[in-house]
C-alpha cells in the first residue's frame, strides 16, 4: 500500500502533484517537508493553501506519538516507544558515537522468526511496518531529541527482510538527496538468515552493511536457538553470504550473542573459525540480554573474551559490543514487551 504521501519517492509525488494541476517543484517543496518532520500541511507555508487543503483531505499525513522515552544516564543512549496511528507500539534507540549519532529502528510490528533469546519474537508477528512508519522513526527522533542522524541500523523489532519491499522502499527515501540523504555506507541490516531474500538483495549491490545473526557455528545448535535454521541451515547460510560478497565485494558482519554453555565454548569457536574460513567476515560479540521469559543466561566476561581472542588469532576480526542503554530496556522489544504487559 504506497498510497500514503510519505512512502511515495520524489516521482510518485510528481505524478500526484501533476493530477492536482501543479507545478513538478511543488512536489520537491512538498517532499522535503514531509523528509524534514512536518505533522501537518499547515506547517507548509510555501504552498499555497487551496493545495495544502486538497492534499489533507486526499492524503492525510499523521506523526508517530510518543509513549515513553528513557534516557540513559550513563550513555546519553535514548529509546522511545512510539505509538503508531492504529494504536501498535514500537521502539527506536538512538545510540551516541564518537562518529555520530546513530538509530536502530523497528521494521515490523513483533516477529515470527521465533529465537529463543529474544524478547521481540515473543508475542509473534502483529503486522508489516510501512515505509514511512521506518522513516517516521528516525525523522521523529531527529526531531524530538534534536540530535543529527546521520547513521541507521535495521536491528529493532522485526526481520527486515521478512519486510523486503516495504524496506526496500525505507531505504531508497532515506537515501534519497532531496530526503535525509543518509549514505548506504551509512546503513547496517540486520537479519537472522532467509537465504533467498539476502539472494535477492545482493542482486541490487547495494553499499550498506548485511550484519547476519549467526550465533551458532553448526545446527547442532542453532537449531536450539533459531527456527529459522530448520528452513536454512548454516551450510547454506554461509553459502548465501559468499554469494553475497560476491556479488557487493562488501564484507559481512555476523553477529553472535554469547549465551553460557550454549555457543560460548573452545570448541564452538573452533568451528566458528573453520565456517568462515576464506570469508571476509567481522564478528560481533554481543554479551547476551538475559530475558525474563528466557532460561538462557548470558556468558561470563572471561567466556567472551577468550572467544574474541581465539578468532583475532585466527584472523578473523572480532569485537565485543559495547553495550549501551543497559539501564533503560533498550534491547530488542524489551520496553515494548514491559508496556504491552503493564497495559
Ligand atoms: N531480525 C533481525 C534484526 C533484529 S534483531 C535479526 O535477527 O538480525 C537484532 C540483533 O539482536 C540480532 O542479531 C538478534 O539476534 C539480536 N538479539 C535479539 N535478542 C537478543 C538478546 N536478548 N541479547 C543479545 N542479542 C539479541
């Protein structure tokens, strides 16, 4: 459904603004408002007002309310619950770098993917987020907080490529030179694994980062974890990311939660190491979240650092992700989970 004015490109705009008798500048005047955070054609006082009023009536535009936000003391790291217009809630975290601010945002509302460690999946999938409701995200939070953007993650709420055209099109807004303009090397997706959508994606060569969630080097394990494997297992998994590079000649990011006596062991990195071998990879050791609802318990700090240390000597890149936001939920559908419970 592309018919909301804020998921429409510059063209589409033109092709609306063209029916309604207008000139094609007024669709670059119309685009960039909407791309700067406008919530009402009011604000647009460059347009003259017969037009505003016609474009309110025939395509109403609307912005995402906020339900919490929380800041954390320690980090400057700030998440929000946003309220959406059909009342579902999701979260985006603005995260504050040496190179910038950056935001990880929602692409669905819930997940079907069903990893046992992670809070999102809980409740299932609810629904699809649109293309301006990824957008919204991160206008929104550029505006409320009054921070730049200049860097986005796709690691919220959701799969995004269980999302793939609604992402799609989020992307080429929010790269788009008269929109926020934000470089594709600018840009990370997250995903836990569909091997015919990361085909699909390579297929466009496009400069953003493909992180994977691996978090398992065999099925003996990542079958615990991650259903998604039963579909495609890691053989094929790593296949599709060799392709990939290939294909983009960028380097891929696997991620990996260090959960405790599950993925954590010498042998575990062992065969981490022997998976990526000739793969132009970079590891993200991530300490485990620890979810109510979840028997899994995170690694230990010497169990971290020991792995990290096994794939540095084996050439293969490895950092342990700082973890920001520890003391405000700000991990994957954790507030959002906390909310939908006390409500
Ligand atoms: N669905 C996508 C993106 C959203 S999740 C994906 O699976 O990649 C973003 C990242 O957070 C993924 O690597 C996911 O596996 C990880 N994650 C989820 N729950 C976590 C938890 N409790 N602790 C640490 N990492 C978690």
């Amino acid at each position: 459904m592309m018919n909301h004015i804020k998921s429409m490109t510059l063209s589409e705009m033109e092709g609306v603004l063209k029916e309604l008798g207008q000139p094609s500048f007024r669709a670059r005047q119309l685009y960039t408002w909407l791309h700067k955070g406008a919530r009402s054609y009011e604000e647009m006082t460059n347009l003259p007002k017969a037009l505003r009023d016609a474009l309110a009536e025939q395509y109403p535009i609307c912005a995402p309310e906020v339900v919490r936000k929380q800041e954390s003391k320690a980090d400057g790291t700030i998440k929000y619950l946003w309220r959406l217009t059909d009342g579902n809630c999701v979260e985006t975290v603005l995260m504050r770098y040496h190179y910038g601010n950056s935001v990880c945002i929602s692409t669905e509302v819930g997940c079907r993917m069903g990893c046992a460690f992670c809070a999102s999946t809980l409740g299932g999938l609810v629904r699809r987020l649109e293309p301006y409701e990824m957008l919204d995200q991160v206008l929104f939070t550029q505006v409320d907080s009054g921070l730049p953007v200049g860097h986005i993650v796709l690691m919220g709420i959701g799969e995004p490529l269980d999302n793939y055209d609604n992402v799609m099109r989020f992307l080429e807004l929010v790269n788009s030179p008269e929109g926020m303009n934000i470089s594709m090397r600018h840009i990370s997706l997250s995903t836990c694994g569909l091997v015919p959508k990361i085909d699909e994606l390579a297929e466009k060569k496009l400069q953003l980062t493909l992180s994977v969630s691996l978090h398992a080097p065999s099925d003996q394990i990542r079958d615990t974890i991650m259903p998604v494997n039963k579909a495609y297992p890691v053989q094929q998994l790593l296949e599709a990311c060799r392709r990939y590079y290939k294909k983009t000649n960028r380097r891929i990011s696997f991620e990996y939660a260090m959960i405790r006596g599950v993925n954590d062991t010498e042998e575990a990195a062992k065969q981490l190491i022997a998976q990526l071998k000739g793969l132009p990879a970079h590891v993200n050791l991530i300490p485990l979240n620890h979810v109510e609802e979840s028997p899994l318990k995170p690694s230990t700090k010497q169990a971290v650092i020991r792995f990290q240390k096994l794939l540095e000597e084996a050439g293969i890149p490895a950092t342990v992700r700082r973890t920001l936001g520890g003391d405000i939920d700000a991990s994957c559908g954790q507030l959002r989970r906390k909310y939908t419970k006390e409500t």
